[in-house]
C-alpha cells in the first residue's frame, strides 16, 4: 500500500519504492516532511480517536494545498 488509509497521501512505502525513478526523472533534489502534531495524544484520550483522526486528516489537507513552490 503506498498510500496512507486515513489521509490518502503518499507513505513512505511509496517514496523507498519510487525514489530511483524521481531521481532519474527530476533535476532536483526531493525532500519529504515529517510532521508532529503537538497535543495529538491528548485529544485522542480526551475527546476520543475520531477527534485525533479529524486533525491528522486536516493537517494532511493543508499540507496538500500549499506545495512548496519549485
């Protein structure tokens, strides 16, 4: 699965199976981000895993809607 299930964003899965061909195809060096969201555990314990899975989902969207200009 080179996708994640919950946010459907690539993994890195995809990246450790893809990454020669990126660097054949692509004059450029690829980077990719790790992300931690502060006070996650915290919501999940207190307003339960569907709150925690909302902001995984969220932050995922707004990561896919600001690329990093190249």
């Amino acid at each position: 699965m080179s996708h994640d299930a919950l946010t459907d964003i690539f993994n890195r899965e995809y990246f450790e199976q893809n990454k020669d061909k990126y660097n054949r195809c692509i004059d450029v060096p690829i980077g990719i981000i790790l992300c931690d969201l502060d006070e996650l555990k915290y919501n999940n314990d207190n307003f339960g895993h569907e709150r925690g899975d909302l902001l995984i989902i969220e932050t995922a969207k707004l990561l896919n809607r600001y690329p990093p200009n190249m």
